[in-house]
C-alpha cells in the first residue's frame, strides 16, 4: 500500500508545468516567446517571427527570420516583394513541429483566408494556442478551422459584441445574384478586401452556379493570380480597365472597398454598389458609405462563433489580442473562465476593410 501521507513521485514529470503568462509576454512589437527568442505578428520588423496570415497588420515587411506556411509565404512575397518578405523563409507543413530554443511550435488551419494559421506553442508540457484572425463558416478557398486543446487561448475580438452575428454567406450571394435579375443592365460593383474577401465572393458565386466573366479592378489581380496558383480555382476573370463599357453592362465588377468610393467607380455607368464585409451588419455604416447593396459576409469569428471557439478548445484563461474585448471578456467570466485583454496596438486596421 502506497503511503497517503507522502506525495507520489513522478521523477520523469516537471512538478508544475509553466504557466503560459510566465513565457509569453505582450510587448510593444507584439507576442513574444521568450524561451523561443520570437515574435507573433510582430508590428515592427524583428530578428525572428512567426506569421498567422498574409493580412498587412499581421505580415509586415523587413524581419530577419519568418517562419509561417508556404501559402503565407507566397501571399508576402506577392504583396511586398521577396526582399521585404523576409530574409530568411521558412515554410511549416500544417501540424508540423519546428523546434526553437526548446520550444515547440506548429501551425494549424485558422479558416481566415489561404495559409491563414495558430499557432500552437508547447513548451515544458504548458501549451498556447494563438489564433491569429480566425472563422469558423466554411470557406471554399481555405482550410477549415481546427480546435486545439490548450491552457491558454489567444484570441482576435474583431466582431466581440452580441450583435454580430453574421448570416449564411450563401444566402447574401443570393441576393447578389437576386439584385442582377432585378437590375439587368446595370453593372454590380462589389467591394471587396484584396486578400481573401475578393476570392471567398468569386467562389461563392461559382459555387452558386454563376459561370459569367467576372471583371477585376488591377489590384486585385495578382493575388487572384496566386490563389488560382495554389489550387484554388475561380474560373473567368477579366481586367475591368480594359473591358469595354457594354461589357461591364448587366456583370459583376469586383474592386477594393477604397475605389468603389472614389472616382474609379465613376468609370461605370450608374452601377449597383455592393460591398461585402461583416462590418455591412451596421447599417448606418453602409449607408453613410453609399453601399446601396451591403453584403455580410465576413472571414472572422461572430459573437457566436467567439463563444464555440472557447467551448471547443477547453481553455481555462483566454487572452484577447485585439477587437471588442470588453463584452467578450464579461460573457468570458460567465462561461467560468478567466480572460485577459492585451490590447495589442498595431492590429484590426486592414480589418476595418475586411
Ligand atoms: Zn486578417
Ligand atoms: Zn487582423
């Protein structure tokens, strides 16, 4: 019989694994390992980072080090160059462990956008899982989500507030495709994000059956370009500059939401302005943006999708990078768990386009 008044011992087991507060600190650059020496989404350039996705507030140019997956990669090198995105480029397979200075790290399918990852962190059988932007809705031109049992979950916050919850994507392309029928002859000129918003419309209108040309404001043609590279297919797209002006009569003109604003969309005659974000849920902002036709579609988490999230990766303490954190915090409490605000500076700017 084992003696109750002693402790068992474990010889091969440390004590206590470190909590994750004790080897991952917010800094003004970012998260930062500190037995691993790196950052996550670092907001100025630094020796060595590792990168969620290719969204500009999170992928910045200049650092030393970057390790993120090839898709990631691919995404930076087309939008700031090779030189800028990265001196050293390390690519991880998905669930492939990198090593660094004793610290376990992999990345692991976040649904955002293509190559969008966590980043999971496993050091001294203590384990962080940080999200990066994140979306639980299927998404045709990226992995799904995967949920990842952790003692710390860092999450985004962007739509952290009850009344975001966004509608079936499909159901607001229908009403795209509605629109068109209501309005034959008149071009529909749909604001879209360059990275991932663009792509997610064009498949989901080829998923809905729509086969026609679609036409492309120039900025976003080269990152159609890499998705279609990387296996994701989009069917006919053409370069709205050079169409002609009938040819753009009664079609889906695509371009980022800053030139629907401006004079570029005067190029068209008398189009149907769309815009596809989640930010379209609050109607006085589409409407003091002139969107005649608002679109919810967005690639982050909704308040419902924030609170599955925290069920599903069975975390105790949730840490809040940046987005609504005070309610999320407040239902945080409720469900039990213990949640930290980080308030990290640098974040959600390409967000509000999104
Ligand atoms: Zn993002
Ligand atoms: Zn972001």
């Amino acid at each position: 019989m084992a003696d109750l008044a002693k402790p068992a011992i474990r010889p091969h087991l440390p004590a206590m694994p470190p909590h994750p507060e004790t080897w991952l600190h917010p800094r003004p650059e970012g998260l930062h390992c500190v037995p691993g020496d790196f950052f996550i989404d670092p907001t100025r350039a630094v020796d060595r980072a590792v990168i969620t996705h290719g969204h500009a507030d999170h992928a910045r140019p200049g650092h030393r080090h970057v390790l993120a997956s090839a898709e990631t990669l691919a995404i930076m090198r087309v939008r700031m160059g090779e030189a800028r995105a990265g001196a050293a480029q390390q690519a991880a397979a998905p669930g492939e462990i990198v090593r660094i200075n004793g610290v376990g790290v992999s990345l692991i399918p976040a649904g955002h956008v293509l190559g969008s990852c966590q980043v999971v962190l496993d050091y001294e059988g203590s384990r962080a899982v940080v999200s990066g932007d994140y979306k639980r809705r299927r998404d045709p031109t990226c992995a799904p989500f995967v949920p990842v049992n952790c003692d710390v979950f860092v999450t985004e916050a962007t739509f952290g507030l009850p009344v975001f919850r966004h509608p079936d994507a499909a159901a607001e392309i229908a009403k795209l495709l509605h629109s068109m029928t209501i309005f034959p002859t008149r071009a529909h000129l749909v604001g879209a994000y360059g990275l991932g918003k663009a792509q997610r419309l064009i498949a989901l209108l080829r998923e809905a059956g729509y086969d026609a040309p679609i036409y492309l404001h120039g900025a976003l043609q080269k990152l159609c370009d890499l998705y279609e590279t990387l296996g994701v297919p989009l069917g006919d797209l053409r370069p709205a500059t050079v169409a002609d002006k009938d040819a753009l009569k009664g079609a889906i003109v695509l371009a980022p939401p800053s030139a629907v604003a401006d004079r570029w969309a005067r190029r068209l005659d008398d189009p149907v302005v769309a815009v596809a974000s989640g930010w379209m849920r609050v109607r006085q902002r589409a409407k003091a943006s002139g969107v005649e036709l608002p679109l919810v579609i967005s690639d982050h988490a909704d308040w419902d999708e924030l609170l599955a999230t925290v069920e599903d990766v069975a975390a105790p303490e949730i840490w809040v990078t940046h987005g609504a954190e005070a309610a999320l915090l407040r239902q945080l409490s409720l469900m039990g768990r213990r949640g930290r605000a980080l308030s990290l500076i640098g974040y959600g700017d390409e967000a509000e386009q999104e």
